[in-house]
C-alpha cells in the first residue's frame, strides 16, 4: 500500500514538476471549490466506508485529517497540480500511505465536476437572490409611483404616455424571467457526476445516490462518460446570467437616459464624481452595471469557444472553461445588486416627468383610437392625425385646428360630428390617456392594480422555490457533517 502511493505521487513528479507546472496548475483558480473539494472527499469517504471499501479506523483518520487541513484553509495546501491533488496529498501527509485509500474509485475527472456543480449552485443562489431584491425594488417604485406620468419612448422618440409605475414593472417582468430561467439552471446544475470515475465507472460497488444525498444533489447524472465530460450546465448558467446582464443593461440605460433628462435623479450612493469638474455628479454605478453584459458574453463566448469541438471523455480544457462561469456568476451578481439599490433610491421628479409625458404629441394614438371607435376607419384616423400633427408641427397651429382641419380635408363631415370636445379633450391629456388604456397589462390604474397584484404572487412563488432549493442544501450539509460526526 505504502509503496503503491508513494509510487503515484513519483510519477505525478515526473510528469508536471517542469517548466509548465505553473500553466497545467489551476490550484489558484481552486481556491473557489476547496470547500467543495472538502464536501465531496467526506462524502466519498463515508460512502466507501458504508460500502466495506474503506475500513472505520481509515475512515477516521482521513476525516480528522479533513478537518485539520480544512482549518489551516487553502492557502496552506501543499504544491500540487489541482486542489484535489493538493488535499490528498495533505491528507497522506497526516494519515499516511492509507490516506490515499480515499482516492479509491473516484477520479479527479469526477470530483471536479462535482465540486463544481457543488460551488455553483450556492453562486446561482446568491443570483436568485439578487433578482429577488431588484424585483423588489422594481415592486416598490411600481406602487409607488403607479400614477407619476411618464414619457413613453419608441426609438427614443416620444410615443406614448405611460407612468413610471408601468415602466418599472415592464423590468420587473422581464428580471422575472432571468429568475426562470436561472432556477432552470440550477436545476441542471444540481445533478451528481460522483461516481463516475475517469469516465468509466469502476469495479468497487460504490453507491452513487448515498454521495449525491450527502452533498445535496437532487438526481445523479446516470451515464458516467456523459457525467465527467459535460460541461453544458455551465454553457446554461452563463448564457441564463448573460441573459439577465443584458435587463440589467437596458435598466441602466433608461435610467442614465432619465436622469439625463431631469425625470430622475439617482442618489448620492450610487454617484460619483470628476476629478476635474468640481460641479459634476456622475451616475458611474449605472454605467457600470450596463457594462457588465460585456464581462457576463465574454463567459458566453470563453466558456462555449473552450468546449466546442471536444471529444468524449476528459479534456484538459475542462480547467479552463471552468473560471469563465465564477467570473461571470460573480460580476452579474453584483450588478444585479447595485441595480436594485440604485433603483429604489432614485428620485422620481414628477413634475419634469409630467411636462414631458406629452411632448411631441404623445396623446396622437389616443385621438386616432377615438376617431376609430367613431366609426372612421383606423387607418384614415391615422392619416387625419398623422397630417394634423405635421401642420401643428411645422405651422405651429393648435392641435386642435390643426385636427378640425385635417378632418374637413380627410373626412365625410367635420370634427365635431365625430367627437364631442370633452372627449376630444379627455384623449388629448396625458393623464385622461394613461387612464384610458386600460386594456390588460396596460398603464391605466386598474390595468395596474392587476398587474401589481400578479407581481406579487410571482414575487411569493419564486422565493418559495428558492428558499426550497436553499433549504436542500443546508439539510444535507448537516446530515453531512452529521454522518461525519459518527466517525471522528
Ligand atoms: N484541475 C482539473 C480540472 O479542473 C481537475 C481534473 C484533472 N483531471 C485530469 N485527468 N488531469 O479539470
């Protein structure tokens, strides 16, 4: 036995102690999975042990070693090329040549990928958890502000009047997704590769759903070769992060285009400032937050260009497509949390907000519907509408000229027999027309008042199925640490 191991840890020597063993080493990048690493080793130990693969005293041994080597942290690991070598060859170092007994049917090719999946889900918690809080934070400027009327943009030319309220939420929905799909994810990142082996499974008759409760894992990934080759769960993760980076990014870019306007002004927290230009208050953290959608495709484009292409079964490339999903989960997670923060203290000036929600003519559909609903056919409304709005435009005549005009000119009979002046006022006021687009997700106050109360029960349901998932896990790191405690 002694020699067997001894042997191992020469020949690892011979292969990588040259001038490459920094670039094969990803002992660094491991930091983010040494507890993970530490998880998996117990699980597997406990396992082989419930199996009469390992004996009780060997068992202990390497458990207490775990324990010591997971207080001393990673920094204190021996050299090695990977964190899984590093912690076995601590644990040999303390045990001795039996330590390496836990080592028996498994592959780092298969601990890897476990511990990946083991670290991941807690990081797309964290992120579900930040798209809760934005959604929030979305919520609250919803209510409100369900009726501060706003300015509503199509080609960042004035449309339509709408509120903030409105606005808000149509980010809301739209995160709402991002949570979908981030807890679709989660659900394919949860799956166990332990047991595996190299790719091949193994002559010891392991028990492959004991490890994947011990560590939490809701299923076990069934074929071996697929368990410890796939990496698609981490091309799903960043492509569901990349996804929610670029909400993210329209969010930031209609607040900066906001506050550049005076309808909002984004607090002193999330300003900054020039080193140049005493005067100046900068909505950097914005900026910033769209630009993280660069960072969450360059982990869309690193990790899908680094396992295009690769062969069945283990790749030495798995190493480096791994970093691209914590850099990615990383940065989009925090984004997520400046947006929610930079979004519920920003001020609303409702009255900037209410001059320019009908500039430009905002109100024109609304007059065009109500021809419609008058018996003009739409898109002679449209005309009649679209001509008066371009003699106003250019002759500076008053809208309402402007309109008679262009009935008498489009039109059987005049304005007036279409439309009485109340109603022709109702739909040339910004509020009036908010009001009376009260078809279903619209901005209207009952539109509103509906949607919010949907938003609600969504709100409740999704942190339901997080704190679920959430609960998985800390249910089986104690039943872990539990079974565990029956041994050292
Ligand atoms: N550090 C490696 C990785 O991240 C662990 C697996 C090494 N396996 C191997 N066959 N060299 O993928």
């Amino acid at each position: 036995m002694d020699e067997s191991n001894a042997d191992s840890v020469v020949r690892r020597d011979r292969f990588s102690g040259g001038p490459a063993r920094g670039f094969l080493s990803s002992l660094d990048a491991d930091e983010r999975i040494f507890e993970a690493d530490l998880a998996v080793d117990r699980a597997h130990v406990v396992m082989l042990t419930e199996r009469g693969i390992v004996d009780d005293e060997t068992a202990e041994s390497i458990l207490d070693a775990l324990e010591v080597i997971e207080a001393a942290g990673h920094d204190a690991l021996p050299a090695g090329e990977d964190v899984h070598e590093a912690i076995e060859t601590a644990v040999v170092e303390r045990v001795g040549a039996d330590g390496g007994r836990m080592h028996t049917a498994r592959s780092r090719n298969d601990e890897v990928a476990t511990c990946i999946r083991f670290r991941l889900r807690e990081d797309v918690l964290d992120a579900l958890e930040a798209t809760l809080v934005l959604r929030e934070s979305l919520r609250t400027v919803a209510s409100d502000h369900a009726e501060t009327l706003a300015p509503g943009y199509t080609h960042l030319q004035p449309a339509q009047p709408t509120t903030v309220g409105h606005w808000a939420l149509s980010y809301e929905r739209a995160v709402a997704r991002d949570t979908a799909r981030l807890l679709d994810a989660y659900d394919r990142v949860d799956a166990s590769p332990l047991g595996a082996a190299a790719f091949a499974g193994t002559t010891f008759d392991v028990d492959r759903r004991r490890t994947a409760e011990l560590l939490g894992f809701s299923t076990v990934l069934e074929n071996a070769m697929d368990a410890a080759s796939s990496r698609d769960f981490l091309l799903e993760t960043t492509g569901a992060l990349s996804t929610l980076a670029t909400t993210l990014s329209g969010l930031a870019e209609d607040l900066l285009v906001f506050a550049n306007r005076g309808f909002v002004e984004i607090a002193d927290d999330y300003a900054s400032t020039s080193s140049i230009m005493p005067q100046k208050k900068n909505p950097d953290t914005l900026e910033l937050v769209r630009a993280v959608a660069g960072d969450a495709a360059a982990g869309v484009t690193g990790s899908t260009t680094t396992l295009k292409g690769l062969p069945r079964a283990y790749n030495r490339d798995l190493q480096r497509a791994t970093p691209h999903v914590w850099r990615t989960v990383d940065a989009v997670t925090e984004a997520t949390g400046v947006a929610a923060g930079a979004v519920v203290t920003a001020e609303w000036n409702a009255e900037t907000l209410a001059g320019a929600a009908d500039e430009g003519f905002s109100t024109a559909t609304g007059v065009a519907d109500l021809l419609a609903q008058r018996g003009v056919p739409f898109r002679t409304a449209h005309e009649v509408v679209a001509q008066a709005a371009t003699d106003a435009d250019a002759g500076g005549t008053p809208i309402r000229e402007a309109l008679a005009d262009a009935a008498s000119a489009h039109l059987e009979d005049s304005l007036d027999s279409y439309v009485e002046a109340e109603a022709l006022d109702a739909a040339l006021d910004a509020e009036a027309s908010v009001a009376s687009r009260d078809s279903a997700g619209g901005p209207a106050p009952v539109a509103m008042a509906e949607q919010l109360e949907a938003v609600g029960e969504s709100l409740a349901a999704d942190r339901e199925a997080i704190a679920d998932r959430a609960g998985l896990l800390e249910a089986a790191d104690e039943l872990r640490m539990e079974v565990v405690s029956t041994y050292v």
